[in-house]
C-alpha cells in the first residue's frame, strides 16, 4: 500500500509540473506530447502523458485538432495526437 501511494504522489507531482509547462505555453500554439519531452523529467510510466493530456482538457486548456507521426525514434513513427492550447 505505500508504493502505491507513493506512486499516487509522484504522479501527482509530475502531472502538476507538466501541466504548469501547458499552462504556460501560448494560447494558439499547436503541440504533441513530443513537442514535451525535452521539457520534462521522463515520467515513472508512459500513461502519465495521457493523464497530463486528460486533466488540461477537461480543465478546458487544451483541445485536440489532429494526429501526426511521432518524430521520436523510439516511437518507432506511431501516430500520436496534436493539441492546441486554448
């Protein structure tokens, strides 16, 4: 149960801090979660992206407005979505 927890809190932190870094991106300008990375630790586990993502929607700062090949070679070329910041 403490891992877990611990977990929990770390999660949380990454999340606020990367949600502070979208916040902080200019309204208008489009981005993927690629567009991050350099920005960022690299989080505990790759979901966080989509629970970063998940919460700046729902908060209403972002919007999705397309898909685009992933530029990360160890994305081996997916597909990944493109957002805007509201």
């Amino acid at each position: 149960m403490t891992i877990q927890l611990e977990l929990a809190a770390l999660e949380r932190d990454w999340v606020d801090s990367a949600y502070d870094l979208v916040w902080g991106l200019r309204q208008g300008s489009e981005f993927a979660t690629d567009d991050l990375h350099d920005s960022l630790p690299r989080p505990q586990h790759p979901n966080w992206w989509g629970v970063l993502l998940a919460k700046c929607r729902t908060v209403g700062i972002v919007e999705p407005i397309g898909y685009r090949p992933s530029l990360r070679p160890e994305a081996n070329g997916r597909v990944i979505r493109v957002w805007r910041r509201r």
